[in-house]
C-alpha cells in the first residue's frame, strides 16, 4: 500500500515534469524568435514604406505578427511557472510525507 502511494507520487512527478520541460523548452523557443518575429514585421514596414528603422521598429511592435506572438509568449511564460509551482508543492509535500516517516521510525526504535 504504502509502495504504491509512493510510485503513485513519483509517477506524478514524471508526468509533471516532462510536461514541466515541454513548457521550458516552448518558453525558451518563444523568447529567442522575438528577434525574428521584429525583423520579419520590420521587414514588412519598410516594404510599406516605412524607411527608417524606427518607423521599422514602431511598426513591427504595433503589428499583429508581434502582438500574436507575445500573447504566445505570455501564456508559454504563464504554463511553466503554474507547472513549476506544481512540481514545487508535490515536492514540498513528498518531503514533509519523508520527514514525518523518518520521524515515526525515530520513535519506533526509542519505545
């Protein structure tokens, strides 16, 4: 019973962390092609005729390509924090399960 409360809570953990990775790793891919995605919306600007980089830039920040990916990159950022703060409670709590264990089998060998 007790073996298989514990393989039920490592199993969780394995669950949760690959999912906790897969949202690091799509964190990670959305935060290193914001350069791209402004120099594709700026692209489109000066092809508007929009010729300083300025206007380049004020345009790419104001299009929908950037506006769609930061709304992309705001909820990559908000699934790996909400996984990671999962992954830091059933941690927390396997620990305080561990301790309260350990302690009973102190007591055990003193009575």
């Amino acid at each position: 019973m007790l073996e298989d409360r514990i393989e039920g809570r490592l199993d969780e953990l394995r669950r949760l962390g690959k999912d906790l990775a897969d949202a690091r790793a799509l964190r990670f891919h959305l935060e290193h092609s914001r350069k791209a995605v402004i120099a594709m919306a700026m692209k489109t600007a000066e092809s508007k005729g929009h010729t300083t980089a300025a206007a380049q830039e004020r345009e790419a920040y104001a299009s929908a390509e950037y506006d769609t990916w930061l709304r992309g990159a705001t909820e990559a950022v908000r699934e790996a924090e909400r996984l990671g703060l999962e992954w830091d409670v059933i941690d927390k709590r396997f620990r305080a399960w561990q301790s309260v264990q350990a302690t009973e089998r102190a007591e055990m060998q003193f009575t």
